[in-house]
C-alpha cells in the first residue's frame, strides 16, 4: 500500500468473466475482504494477420486465443465471412470468395463467451485487403511449329498475350474459364529458342499486377523424306524442312556428312558417288535450326536399275508366220519379267517370263489364230514396266517341212517321206511339174510330225509339198515348200552270210538277197567284189581279204546304173592267222572217243562241226608253243566227217582271233572192242 494509501497489483487473467475481492494484511494481521467487483477480461487484440490470394478466393490466418471466435468485418461487402473458432494450438484460418476487387478495409476481432450470452470482445484490428486481379500462372506451351498457349487464371478475365514490347499481340485474347484459358498461336513461329511472351489478365478496370515473361523454346521437327526419283545408280533425294534450314544427310554405306540447304521448305540432294542396285540402303537425315538440331528421319530405299526399253527383232514387220511363234528381242534385264501383249485385243499372247540373263531375249507364243496381229513386249521389274515398239505381222499357214528326203539325198525304191507341219493340218505331196498331187491327205499328228509311204522308180525325183487347215470353217491354205530334189535307189541289200559277227578268215563268200538285176558290191577297205543279183533273188561272191586280224566291217551296196544304195554295214571277226589239224590225219580211220591235236598260238581254241558252230566238239582247249590236244567231249557220227578249229589269239597284230581251218576227211568207225584208237 502506498503512502497516499493508494494500491495496484498485477494480475494475469484468462479472457472471459472473473470477480475480484481486495483482502489486506497489516502486521501480520488479515483484514477483512472487500466487496467482490466483477471483470470482463478481453482476449488479446490480434495484430498479425495473413493474407493470401488465390483466384478468386481470399485465406485469412493467424494466431490467437484457443477457443475464442475469429470475426472479420468487411465494411459495405454483402459477403458475410465464416467465424472460425481457434484451434487448441492457437491457429485459425478464414477463407472467403466473391469478396470485390480492389482496397477493402477491414477489420478483425476475436471473442469469447461471457457466459451469459454475450460476447467479450477483444479491440478490432483495422486492415486494408488489397483483392488485386491475380497474375496469371501454370503458364505452358506446346512445341508445334504454330504453339498453343495455356494456363490457369482468375475466371471471366479476359487474358492478353503480348510480343515483348507489347506492340503485337503473339496469340489472340482469350477468356478464363473454370479457371483455365488457351489460345493458340496468330501464326507459325517454327523452330525458336527462347522467346518470350508476355502475360497479364484484364477483368473489368482491373488488371493483373504483373507481365507474366513465358519463353518459349521450339525445337525444328525432324524432316520428311520422299521416295528418291530414279536417275541410274544416283537418285535425287528430297523431302520437306523449315525454310532455309541447314539439313544433314547421312548414309549406312558412307561414313561422310552431306549437307543440303533447304530452299522454301523442300530440300533436295542427290550424292556424287552411284549405289550399287538391288542392295536395301538407309538414309538418315535432321535439320539444323536457330542452333537446335532435330530428331532424326531414317527411311530405307533401294536404287533400281534404269529400265531398259526391249527391242523385238523376230519376227520381222509384217511378215507371214505360223500359228506357234518364238518371238526374240533385245534389251532384256536379268531377273525381269518378259511378256508379251496383243495390242489389237490387249490381252496377254504369252505367260509372264523370267529372265535369266541380261540382253537377248525368247518368248515362245502358241495357239495363234489366222489374223493379223499388233505386239508389244512388256518387261516389268519391281513395279516398273517399259514397252517396246508395236510390231505387225501376219498369222498364216505356213508352208510344212521335208525332212526325209533331203536335198540331194536318197531314199529306196519303197520309202517313207517324213515332214513337219501344223498339228491337224493336211499334207499335199507334188512331184514338180504335175497337175495333181502325188501323195494327199497325209495327216500332221498332235507331235507337229507327218510321214507317208510311197513307191518310185529309180531315178531323179523333184518333189514339194503344201498344207492345208481348216479354222472356223473356213479352209487356209499354205504356200508350196521349196522344190526338194533327190535321188531314188535300190535297197540296200540283204546279207545272209556271214551273219554280224562272225569269225572269218582271208576267204570269205558273201552271200544274201537283193532285186534282181541289181548289182551287189561288197567291199572292206580297198578289196572289193561284185555281183548281179539273180531271178531267184539271190547273190553271192568270193572275197580275198588282204587286211590285219581284227573287228572289221564289210560295205555292201546294191546299183542300178548310176544310182547305189546306201551301204549296209555287216561286222565280221577277221582271223588271219592259220592254226592247223594234225590229228585226225587226212583219210584217217577213227574211234570214238576221238583225240585231236595241232598247232597255233599261245590261246584257247575249241573244235566245232563243220556244218553247225554250235555243235562243239571240244571247247576251251589250251593252246601253247607246243600245239594243243584234246578229246571230243561227245562221240562223232559214224561215217566221213570234218571238223573246223579256231582260238583265241594274246598279243600280236592277227587280231584277237585265228581263222577257221577245217580238218581233212576222216572217217569215224565202230568201236572195235580191244582195239586202241589213234
């Protein structure tokens, strides 16, 4: 207490309703209480407020009594805020929207309950809430050539986008809406690094505070590439670019950089060394721009031979051909495919071909009809087609062929004429100079062949032929063949003896049948003999052959006059070496069994009848420098009798085989019991 008997404490109060009483102590003695007086203590007056303003919403927060209600007062707003009460950790947080724009003041307090209900009020606080329009934000862009732009801004705001300086718009305004705006480029910026645009929303007079700089970095897309455009072994490449960019190109085969500059967006090159054709290659190109460099394009070609244009060069233009045809050309491409094409119908004449090699071509056309024709050669490689120059000609029936007899050649009195044609067709067959066929009607086979059979005299004989078919019912005939002269002979004649194969010796009688009157020439190199053939059909003659031993064949012909046959061929085994029989002795009586022995050479011989070779008497009996000997393997017949030997010959130059010698009579007598025989 002090001296004027004036007191004051300090006391730490709780906000709400409290009541004090005064109670004194004066030399440790207690007075008596005062009467008690009642308090309305205030919460704290709240000095520190945050304002945050997002959009369209306004938080308030800060700190103050737990428990007690926050009240903020916004003079003339018919926006009435929430009143929060404050958390135990002393924290609060109103949040308000559609507040105006502009400077608000405004005012904030918070109570507590004195439990009577009223309110105990802490002094307001007096603030001013600038509610400015918001920048813009969450600003964004696309990387196309022509960008779009977007963002996040206050909702019915108009936002402006704007070329640094401002004196150009860069896209045209656009209104928020839900709190998002886009818009999209006035024209095609293309590849760009870093540029700006700058940002602010408008909503009524009032605008965002701020310029919002948004850069914008657009990188060059990679460029296009086209099909190359044929030019041999070295295409031009081409493609789109940005305008005046600077284009890499680059190859799988080729480690060197090309460039290439790209002039109202195309670009184009073509590389100074050939690619090799028929080989898959990859080109890889980017372009450079504003100093960024795109992606890259790769595509994969392959260079194609230049076609080449086929030549027909048979048949000629206009000429008569035949129903089958091999047409032939030049200016063929290995691996190409050939066909050929009737331009008058435009129908294919031929199935599609496969060359096998480079320049001359064939292509085989069948089934022809009598007309006129116009071709052209098609040779297609890889999607690609060239055409030849048309050819006419003229689809006839041609003239057949002969081919036996030949020109100058021979044929037997009784022979067959052979020929080609046109299957189904009809053979005429003239002797020049006559007023009606010789042979007719002679029918071509489905093989193209024709024959017929036909008799002449010997002589000279000049004859042609033509052919007739019938299509449509209407018959065509051919031209006539060339004249085709020859010469009409005798048979060759038939040799009996010796037969192919036969062994004989230096004397030898050729024998067999021919027509009679003919003569017969047997000749073996410069030895020869003749004979006239017989009425009974038969002739004969002797040879003394003068050649070595060995495989020989005998020339017989038959002539009349001036005209011979062809010559028949007969082999025969020339012996020339002469063994000899000693035993059984010319005149000799003998007994069965029969002993034979003589003389030769180093080989193997055999004993056979004198009128039956197959008859063997004694086979493979060794012959040495001493002679041979041995006894007949079956007995003889009784009687006369003789017996031929031959053998084999090793070395020398007789040949592989002696000649037959046959053995002097002797005669074969019954056995007479006890009686040795010689």
């Amino acid at each position: 207490m002090g001296a004027a008997g004036i007191w004051e404490v300090q006391v730490t109060l709780k906000p709400g309703n409290h009541s004090l009483a005064v109670e004194q102590i004066a030399s440790g003695k207690r007075t008596e209480r005062g009467a008690p007086r009642a308090f309305k203590i205030r919460p704290a007056r709240i000095d520190d407020i945050k304002v945050e303003i997002i959009e369209k919403s306004i938080t308030f927060s800060g700190t103050g009594y737990p428990g007690a209600t926050v009240v903020i007062t916004v003079p003339g707003s018919p926006v009435t805020l929430p009143q929060p009460v404050v958390t135990a950790d002393g924290k609060w947080e109103i949040k308000a929207t559609d507040l105006p724009l502009g400077k608000l003041p405004a005012s904030i307090l918070q109570k507590v309950s004195d439990n009577a209900s009223g309110w105990i009020e802490s002094l307001p606080y007096n603030f001013e809430i600038n509610n400015s329009l918001p920048d813009v934000y969450a600003v964004s862009s696309t990387d196309d050539y022509q960008p779009t732009f977007s963002g996040k801004g206050f909702t019915g705001a108009t936002v402006r986008l704007f070329n640094p300086g401002g004196g150009s718009q860069a896209a045209p305004e656009v209104v928020v809406r839900n709190g998002e705006w886009q818009s999209k480029a006035s024209q095609q910026w293309g590849p760009t690094l870093n540029r700006e645009v700058h940002i602010k929303q408008f909503l009524d007079r009032h605008q965002s505070l701020n310029w919002v700089k948004h850069p914008v970095t657009i990188p060059p897309q990679a460029p296009t590439i086209d099909l190359p455009v044929e030019d041999g072994l070295s295409p031009t490449f081409s493609g789109t670019c940005w305008p005046n960019a600077l284009v890499n190109i680059a190859f799988n085969d080729d480690p060197a950089p090309y460039n290439a500059t790209g002039t109202a967006g195309i670009w184009t090159f073509r590389r100074p060394t050939e690619f090799k054709h028929d080989i898959t290659y990859t080109i890889t190109v980017s372009q450079t721009v504003a100093t960024q460099t795109s992606t890259v394009t790769t595509k994969s070609f392959t260079v194609l031979r230049s076609m080449i244009t086929p030549v027909i060069t048979h048949p000629s233009e206009e000429s008569d051909v035949g129903h089958e045809l091999v047409i032939k050309g030049s200016g063929g491409m290995k691996g190409a495919t050939m066909q050929v094409r009737d331009v008058v119908y435009d129908k294919n004449l031929s199935a599609s071909q496969v060359l096998s090699s480079d320049g001359d071509w064939e292509v085989l056309v069948r089934s022809l009809n009598l007309r006129s024709y116009g071709i052209e050669a098609h040779q297609s490689d890889k999607n690609r087609v060239s055409k030849s120059k048309r050819l006419n000609f003229n689809v006839v029936v041609l003239p057949p062929q002969i081919t036996q007899p030949t020109a100058g050649g021979k044929l037997p009195r009784t022979a067959k004429l052979k020929g080609l044609g046109r299957p189904g067709a009809r053979v005429q067959v003239w002797v020049v100079g006559a007023t009606k066929p010789w042979l007719e009607d002679i029918v071509v086979r489905a093989d193209g062949q024709w024959e017929c059979e036909a008799a002449s005299p010997v002589g000279v004989k000049n004859i042609r032929a033509l052919q007739s078919f019938e299509e449509d019912g209407t018959q065509h005939h051919s031209r006539f063949t060339d004249a085709v002269q020859y010469s009409v002979v005798p048979a060759a004649p038939f040799v009996e003896t010796p037969v192919a194969g036969q062994l004989i010796g230096q004397r030898v009688v050729v024998s067999g049948f021919g027509v009679p009157g003919d003569t017969v020439k047997v000749k073996l190199g410069a030895v020869q003999a003749s004979a006239v053939v017989m009425a009974d059909r038969t002739w004969s003659m002797n040879l003394v052959l003068t050649q070595t031993g060995g495989m020989h064949s005998l020339e017989v012909t038959s002539a009349l006059d001036e005209f011979e046959s062809e010559a028949a061929q007969r082999p025969v085994v020339l012996g020339t070496f002469v063994p000899s029989i000693d035993i059984p002795a010319a005149g000799r009586r003998v007994e069965n069994p029969l002993l034979f022995a003589g003389r030769g050479r180093t080989g193997v011989g055999e004993i056979v009848s004198w009128y039956d070779p197959d008859q063997k008497w004694l086979a493979d009996v060794p012959v040495t420098g001493n002679g041979w000997r041995g006894q007949a393997a079956t007995p003889l017949s009784l009687g006369g009798q003789w017996v031929r030997f031959s053998q084999t010959l090793a070395g020398g130059n007789e040949g592989s085989h002696s000649a037959w010698v046959i053995s002097p009579r002797f005669e074969v007598e019954p056995e007479i019991p006890g009686k040795a025989g010689l």
